[in-house]
C-alpha cells in the first residue's frame, strides 16, 4: 500500500487499473409491439454514436487522451463502442483532431498506448412471455498509468440512471520506485463506495464483497425507491386495475431483485 504522498517511480506506471459496471435498466411492456417500441427505443438512445459521446467523455474525466475508436450498432439491436486511451498527450498535435471524429492515428504519431482501453456493449432484451423488458450495458475502463478509471465513477452511474449497478475495480501487475521496491497498488482504498458521491449512496442500496489482499473490490447498487410508472413503457398505472398493477410491480421488483443477488428467486404469488 502506498503511503501518503506520492510515490517516485523509476519509470513507467506498469499498474494496471481496471473499472468493469454491469448496468441494469428494467421495464413492462404489455404488447408486442409495445417490446418492439421499447427495444427501438434504448436502440436510439444508446446508439454507437451516442455511446462514443459518453465515453469520450469518461476520457477527458479521467485525463486521458484519446489514440482510437471503433463503433458498431448490431441487427437486430445492440452496440458497441472502444477507445483506446494513452495517458501521455498525443506529441504531433497537428497530426490529429481529437475534436472530431476520433480515427486511427497517423504512423507518425508518438505516445505511449499504455495498454489501456475505454469499452461499451449493449444487451437490450424482452421476455417473449411476461412483459419484462431489460436493457444491460457492460463498460469497461481499464488504464495503465497514474490516470485512473474511479474518476468516471460517478459521471457513469449519473448518465446512465439505471436501477441496477454492479461494479468491478481491480488493480493488476505492479510498479517499482527508484529504490527498486514493488507497489502493488498506488493508492488508498477499502471499498469502491469511498468514491461514490452523497448523492448517488442515498439512492442505492448496496453491498459489498472485496478481497483486499488481490486488491479485488466489488459493490452492487439497487435503487430504493421506485414510481411504478417509470417503468411502464407505453402505458400508465391510470390504464391498469388494481390486480395489473400488483402483478406487474411483482414482476418487474422480482426481476430487480434477481439481477441483485445473481440466482432466481422463487415466485410470491405461488
């Protein structure tokens, strides 16, 4: 563990730091065509391009600067979005505009490319049967370097509003000082929820599993409180009878609750 300050390293920063989130948004829709509504929906809103935009953004919280992007939108739907991240600037400024389009970097470019990565994939989904809709993005942030991906933390959890968060943070390898001596990590931390903002606790319900001597750390986040019409897609509580409304919230909150603790859970109503 480091000690307070900063570390003077012999060269390089080999640390590699890693940041994985499976993020969960869950709905009903009650027709075919309201999941076909549904599924076109979360396919415009987290497009290729929209989701270059939000990691992108995750680059410049973190200090990085930006080597690559590949994008893809798939058919039927889904996406997926990679950067690769340099933590040195780019030395030939004139070579690249980072303002644009980001694109494969001229040969005459120097930097450091650092092993690190910026990636997205998305999962949108429906039961054919019950009218549970859920849409799942996996993101990765893995930096080499002093540039680290616990910065982009908050920003994603804010940007992506989902009810379900489970996050990864690992630190893998290790770095030497000028006296020779390995870092296994570079900076304090016993639980990824230190760096989670006020704001975004009071709306989670979360637990933890670390493994502190691999430096392995693991949160899951269930939000709180809930309005059940925003979760319905295409409809209202107002269109719905009482014994709707209980089966649907039966439905979705059991689905929620699933994801959060990663096994089924036995059916109430039986």
């Amino acid at each position: 563990m480091a000690s307070n300050g900063k570390i003077k390293l012999q060269g390089f920063n080999n640390l590699t730091k890693s940041l994985s989130f499976c993020i969960y948004d869950v709905c009903y829709a009650k027709t075919a065509q309201q999941k076909a509504e549904y599924i076109e929906y979360i396919d415009e809103q987290y497009n290729a391009d929209r989701l270059t935009e939000i990691l992108t953004e995750v680059c410049d919280i973190i200090g990085a600067n930006v080597l690559n992007v590949a994008r893809q939108d798939y058919d039927p739907q889904g996406a997926s979005v990679t950067i690769l991240v340099a933590e040195e600037p780019i030395k030939d400024a004139e070579a690249v505009d980072q303002t644009e389009k980001p694109g494969p970097l001229p040969d005459s470019v120097v930097a450091h490319l650092d092993k690190s990565h910026i990636c997205v994939h998305t999962y949108p989904e429906a039961h054919p049967d019950n009218g549970i809709c859920t849409f799942r993005a996996d993101i990765e942030v893995s930096t080499c370097g002093v540039i680290s991906p616990l910065k982009a933390l908050n920003y994603l959890i804010h940007k992506l509003e989902s009810d379900i968060v489970t996050i990864d943070y690992r630190v893998r390898g290790f770095t030497r000082d000028v006296d020779g001596v390995k870092h296994y990590i570079d900076h304090d931390i016993n639980s990824i929820q230190n760096f989670i903002s006020d704001d975004i606790r009071d709306l989670y319900s979360m637990v933890d599993v670390n493994v502190y001597q691999e430096n392995i750390f693991h949160t899951k986040m269930m939000l709180n409180d809930y309005d059940l019409n925003n979760y319905l897609f295409g409809t209202t509580t107002q269109d719905l009878t009482g014994k709707e409304v209980s089966e649907i919230t039966e439905r979705l909150f059991k689905e929620m609750r699933e994801i959060f603790y990663g096994r089924n859970l036995p059916d109430m109503t039986e």
